[in-house]
C-alpha cells in the first residue's frame, strides 16, 4: 500500500488481515468453505488521532506493522489499488500481538 494515497482520519485504523494456516496443529486440512475469515491482521495505516474535550489531539495507541486482533464483525471491507483491506476505529482493535 506504499503508493496509496489513502490515509484514515481520527481515530480510524486500515488493517490487511493475516490468512490463517490450511492445517490444524493435527495435521488435518481445512477446507476452504469451512474456513472462517481470520482475526488477526496487520496494520497499514493509522489516523492522526482523536481530540479530547478540550482540543488537545490524543494519539492511538497502534501503530503500521503491528500485528493485532480483532472483533469477528470489525470494520469496513474496502478495496484499495486491487487489495482487500478493513477499516476499523481503534477501539474495535481487542489487543496488539507481541
């Protein structure tokens, strides 16, 4: 997404999601149909904020390239240069991995 010119406001975050593995841990593969969309994702680009009462501009807590995880239901699919992303509001993030 380097040469997008795409940049979310406020509070909002664009996320690529991360496919999770074919196999279980058992060895068993998975179909596609029974796959679910994952929940993990990556983030690409993030807002510059929210405003407090008073004005004063309060920065998210993520950042592009941290890997995080998400409500199953989160954000907004959108299609950008050809690519699958989301748009989500910070909030909708449940935590950051590793």
């Amino acid at each position: 997404m380097a040469d997008t010119k795409f940049r979310p406001l406020h509070d909002r975050v664009v996320v690529r999601r991360i496919e999770a593995e074919a196999k279980t841990k058992g060895g068993i593969i998975i179909p596609d149909t029974a796959k679910e969309k994952p929940q993990e994702g990556e983030i690409v680009a993030v807002g510059s904020g929210i405003r407090d009462d008073s004005g004063k501009l309060i920065a998210l807590d993520v950042k592009a390239g941290d890997r995080i995880l998400f409500g199953k239901w989160s954000g907004s699919e959108v299609k950008l240069n050809g690519e699958e992303l989301l748009i989500m509001k910070e909030a909708d993030i449940m935590g950051v991995i590793g």
